[in-house]
C-alpha cells in the first residue's frame, strides 16, 4: 500500500505539471493572437481600398472627368474655393508636380510609376522616416483615411528666427502599376479638421493615368500643361518642402509659373 500511495502522488504531480504546461501553453498562444491582430491592424500593415479613390483611368469614364483638368498623368478636379498650381523644372521647364490650395491647406500631389505586382509605399515610407531622422525630426506613422500615413516634424526657424518647426503629413495610395503620393500641410495639418478633409477630398477624386510605357518604379510619370488654364499674377516666393524629405522620389518639384482655373 505504502508503495501504491507514492506512485499516486507521483502521477498527480505529473499530471499537475502537464497540466500548467498546457495552461502556459494556452496562454502563451492567445498572447501571440493577440500580437497578431495588433500587427494585422497596424499602420505598417494596414491595406487601403481604392473603392472610393483614387482611381486608374481605366476605372473611369469620359464623363465622369467632366470636371477635371488633363495633367497627363493626373486628372486633377476642380473642387469649388480650390486653387490649382503647376510645379516645373526649373532646367527643363517639364511639369513635375501639381499644388493644390484649398481652405488653408496645401496638397502637393505626384505619381510614380511601380511594379506589377507590389506596391511601392511600404519601402517610401521606410525611407522618408530615415532621412527625416537625418535632419533630427520625428516621424509618427499611424491608421488614417487613406490606409497608412505619416506626420513628420522636421525643425525649422520661424521668420522673426526663432526655433519652429515644420509639419507635413505624407499620404500614399498604390494603384495598378502606379503609385500617388501627396504632401499636405498648412491649416490641414494644424488641428483644422475642415481644412484636412476639404484637400483629403482633392487627392480622393484624383484620377491617374499611366500609360503604357515601361517605366523602372519611382519614377515620375509625365505630366503636362493642360489647355484651358493661364498664368496668374505671381505671388511672392514662400519657403519650399524640405528636398531631403523627398530624395526618394527624384526629380524634385521646383516652384513654377502659378496656374488658375479660368472657367
């Protein structure tokens, strides 16, 4: 019986650390579920969907660019109270970026061509967080409207010299063989809710148009002067985006000629 009695409690203890094994075990694995829906709901991994813009040529019709302005590879529309501006080289004159004003807000816009298969937004996220860590600013990148999304803060001089900062907010959408970038700043990046969702709604309604030209990715896709605009009054030079910000996507936006709408 003495014999019996301790080959029982031998069993119940290994029993018992069977058992805390597979506790741990359980535990351990809805810790690691849990890691999992926090990455899979992360700003690194998170997927936009196109659905509501912005669009490929190909998923639009004529009329539904009524209202837009050719920029060759964009199609820009002309949202009431919003100031269009064509960005060009200053050395070869071609248009390289569009600047749109609305409501105390800027948007810079751009497409890039990219691969068939990937997009490119990931890698140009990753590396204008290194280059804005370079100039000693911070970068938050986070969920927003249009699926991932970065705030940089880069230091800067106020006018009358005193240490500032300056806040731009980088949002990218990658499309079939394409990639859209746009810089907002200004009110929109300053607590003006309004502001933010006036230019959101401009990049929104952007249409892209690629071609069919082989292109190695990240690089610009051609743009033009369109038509039915003419130049305006020059306004005076204000303080260009930092180029370090936007080494990855050569060649850089130059300030051009000011462009209006007309009619």
């Amino acid at each position: 019986m003495f014999g019996f009695g301790k080959k029982k409690k031998a069993e119940e203890a290994e029993k018992a650390a069977i058992d805390k094994a597979i506790n741990e075990e359980i535990e351990e694995t809805s810790v690691e579920v849990e890691e999992l829906k926090e990455e899979e709901n992360s700003a690194e991994v998170i997927q936009y969907d196109r659905v509501n813009g912005p669009h490929d040529i190909e998923e639009v019709s004529e009329e539904d660019l009524e209202d837009y302005v050719n920029l060759g590879a964009l199609r820009i529309k002309m949202h009431e109270g919003m100031n269009l501006r064509i960005e060009t080289d200053d050395a070869t004159g071609s248009v390289i970026a569009a600047t749109i004003t609305r409501d105390g807000a800027t948007l810079q816009v751009q497409a890039f061509a990219a691969p068939r298969t990937t997009g490119i937004w990931d890698d140009i996220r990753h590396d204008l967080t290194e280059s804005v860590a370079s100039q000693s600013g911070n970068v938050e990148i986070y969920a927003g409207v249009f699926g991932a999304e970065m705030l940089t803060h880069l230091p800067a001089l106020t006018p009358d010299g005193q240490r500032g900062e300056r806040i731009a907010r980088f949002v990218g959408v990658d499309g079939p063989r394409w990639f859209l970038r746009g810089v907002i700043s200004g009110a929109a990046v300053l607590g003006d809710e309004a502001a933010a969702a006036s230019v959101e709604e401009v990049f929104r309604d952007v249409v892209v148009d690629r071609g069919d030209d082989p292109r190695p990715p990240r690089e610009l896709l051609p743009m033009t002067l369109p038509d039915d605009l003419v130049v305006a009054e020059e306004e005076p030079a204000v303080e260009e985006e930092t180029e370090n910000e936007h080494s990855k996507l050569r060649p850089m936006p130059r300030r051009g000629p000011e462009i209006t709408e007309i009619g």
